[in-house]
C-alpha cells in the first residue's frame, strides 16, 4: 500500500500547523492555519490573470456602472471593488 503523505503550509505566514475547515459554497476544500487564524482555500480553482485585471478595471473606467462590469466579466461587486482599491 503506497501511502503520500502531504504537507499544507499557511499561504500567509508558510506555518505547516493546518487543519482541514470544512468547504466553501463552491465546493473547495478550507483550511484553517492554527498559528495566525487565516482561513483560506490553499488551491483555488480559477484565478485571474494580470492581462484580465487589466481588462476589467479599463472597462470600469471607460464610465460603465459597477454592476454592468461585474455581469460582463461574471465577477461579484465587492471583488470589483477590491480590485479598484488594490490599484
């Protein structure tokens, strides 16, 4: 019987004490860093690119509203809003 055994680290502060928390709406798998209490999905299924932020915060600026960014690009507000406060 072959066995893998693996080890998670801690996205933020690279601790390997991780414990398995449940799962989000999606379906992913949580985990829970014991040492500095973030919560996070370790391998999350899509991320976007640099190229495709770029995209989404030019179209925010061309003057559309919020929510018609968001339905376009199939992303929530509050993401959006996140992108334009990280800029």
């Amino acid at each position: 019987m072959i066995v893998n055994k693996v080890i998670y680290h801690c996205p933020k502060c690279d601790s390997a004490n991780v414990v398995k928390n449940g799962k989000n709406s999606a379906g992913s798998q949580q985990f829970l860093c014991k040492d500095c209490g973030k919560s996070a999905v370790l391998y999350p299924k899509y991320q976007r690119s640099e190229a495709e932020k770029a995209q989404i915060l030019s179209t925010y600026h061309e003057r559309p509203s919020m929510r018609g960014v968001a339905r376009l690009y199939h992303l929530s507000r509050n993401t959006l809003k996140s992108m334009l406060k990280k800029k």
